[in-house]
C-alpha cells in the first residue's frame, strides 16, 4: 500500500486519480481548496464516491499554506501535485493569479515535501509549455521556451522548479504534460462539455477560428492510467534521485469543426456554428509523441476520441438530460 498525497483532489482529472489510486488499494491524503473557478457544488459532486470510501481521507486547505501540506506528508509519502488554476484564455485576464496558485503553490507543496524527507513527486504539467512552435508532434526534449499564454509560462515554471528540487534535495520528480484531457466530470467551461451542454440545449456553439484548430483529445481514462504508473515510477529506480517529463496524450489530432460534429452526432443533432476570431493565447495544433510515456511507464492509450466522445455525451445526457 502506498501513501499517497493528492492536491486538487476535488477537480476533475484529481478526482478520478483518486477513485484509481483507492480502487488498487493505496491510502490517500486528497486536499482541495474549491477555488471559486467554478462552482464548488461541482466539485462536491466530483468527490462524491470517495466520501466515506476506505483508504480516504479529505482535507479542506489552500497548498500555498506550507504548514499545513507539511503537516499531511512524512518521508514516505509519494506526493502527486495537481492542484492549480487551470485555462488559458483567463489567465489572460489575471496573470497574476495563476502565478499565486501555479508558481507559488507549486513552490510550497514541493518544499513541504522536502520539509518532510519525501523523495518522490508527480506533477500535474500541460501540453500548452510547448507554444506554437514545437514541431509537431510534441517531443518532450523541446526546450519549451516559448509559451503563449500567462498559464502556459506558470506550468512551464513549475516543472523548473521540480528540477530545481530533484537537482538539489536528491527527490525523484515526474512531471506529466497532459494533452486536453476530457471526459465525464469535465470542467463546464471546457470546450467538450460546453460544446454538449450548448448542442444539447438546442443552441449554437461559438467557434473560435475557422475551425482547422487541431488538439490532441485524451480520454480521462487514458489519463488515469499514466498517472497511476507515474506513482509507481517515482518510488522506483532503487531511490535514485531524477527528473523526467512525460507526454500522456492520445497521440493524434483532431480537428476543431469534426469535433463538434462528433459532438452532434452522439446528440442526434444538426449543430449551428456562430464564427469568432481566434483568440489570443490559443496555439493552432497540440500533438502528443507518446514514445518516452510508453518507454517509461508503458502508456498505451486506448480511447480515440471516436469512442470518447459518445463515451462523454452518455454521460452528460444521464446527469444533466437535455437542460437549456
């Protein structure tokens, strides 16, 4: 049994890392603070199958509160960091806010951990590090210096500073740049789920650009099992201190307009678009090279979105119908 302590365990992809981790037997420490982002009825929700649930333990609490994550880790805790501000259009509108809770967060629960004598640390990163220059697809040894929004600089500043702290205080530390990932629970204001809720509710969906904006698409499930083999990885190699960073993505793009006709289609609708501009801070495409992931941690995804998308409109039609 591992002990495991898990920030942002009350959001969407930390909810379901918490369900796997407690499903195999681990005892987890899941810590939130319900940044008002979005509503904290839906995190509450998110939590839902791990109140009461053996092996979990709840802990209402800020990471930049050093003390207080100190107090919830010892020398053998794998500490999983996925608490942050997520969203690249706003961290437009408030810079400053995403490096308080992504930079300065960050900071605090690594040195929590070093506080304690905990040596190994998985970090919640994202596919936005890469900007819009990296050659596609996205191989993790691009220098990623190029970021185009405030969160993508504060993601980018966090695995510098798990660096730092595997380079100095002899931790091993696994960041895991995660590729628009998607799925029941999704955050409401992620284009999957606000394209569905709109579709659902027989309204037209904002398309911003001409719809030839590629992402690669991940399944939460796909997600969940990288990060269930990060743990393992960073209580293995005999101890030996390391830093890596690992693509978890499906490895494939899909287009931005087949997206939201994928969308329809599991609706049994006909969609209308209302063209927007681009927006700043968006990058044109993002495309995982999973060959490190699969070496590492032998990743394997195994939901491509033809599967996922369905996957997801049962899911939101089960637990919100067809509201407007």
């Amino acid at each position: 049994m591992t002990r495991v302590l898990l920030t942002g365990a009350a959001g969407f992809i930390g909810s379901h890392v918490a369900e796997a981790l407690v499903a195999r037997g681990d005892a987890v420490v899941g810590v939130d603070n319900f940044d008002p982002f979005y509503p904290r009825a839906v995190k509450e929700t998110n939590l839902a199958a791990l109140r009461g649930a053996a092996g979990f333990t709840f802990v209402e609490a800020d990471v930049r509160d050093t003390a207080r994550v100190r107090s919830l880790v010892d020398a053998g805790t794998v500490v999983v960091h996925l608490a942050a501000r997520a969203g690249v259009r706003p961290s437009i509108a408030d810079p400053a806010a995403y490096v308080s809770l992504n930079v300065d967060g960050t900071a605090a629960v690594l040195e929590a951990a070093r506080a304690a004598g905990a040596k190994a640390f998985v970090f919640g990163g994202s596919s936005s590090v890469y900007g819009d220059t990296a050659p596609v697809p996205f191989r993790e040894d691009w220098p990623a210096v190029e970021p185009i929004s405030p969160y993508a600089a504060t993601k980018r500043a966090g695995e510098l500073l798990c660096a730092t702290y595997a380079h100095l205080f002899a931790m091993r530390v696994l960041s895991l740049r995660f590729f628009t990932v998607y799925g029941p629970r999704q955050r409401p204001d992620l284009a999957i789920h606000a394209f569905t809720r709109l579709l659902a509710g027989g309204r037209p969906v904002p398309r911003f650009g001409d719809g030839s904006t590629e992402r690669d698409y991940t399944y939460v499930t796909d997600i969940v099992q990288g990060a269930l083999a990060a743990v393992d990885w960073v209580q293995g190699g005999g101890g030996a201190p390391a830093f890596e960073i690992v693509n978890l993505g499906e490895s494939r793009t899909t287009r931005l307009d087949r997206l939201i006709a994928l969308i329809a289609a599991a609706l049994g609708v006909s969609p209308v678009v209302e063209e927007r501009p681009m927006q700043p801070g968006d990058v044109r495409r993002t495309c995982a090279d999973v060959t490190k992931a699969g070496r590492l941690l032998g990743y394997r995804p195994t939901t491509p979105v033809e599967d996922g998308i369905p996957r997801f409109v049962r899911w939101y039609e089960e637990t919100h119908g067809r509201q407007t």
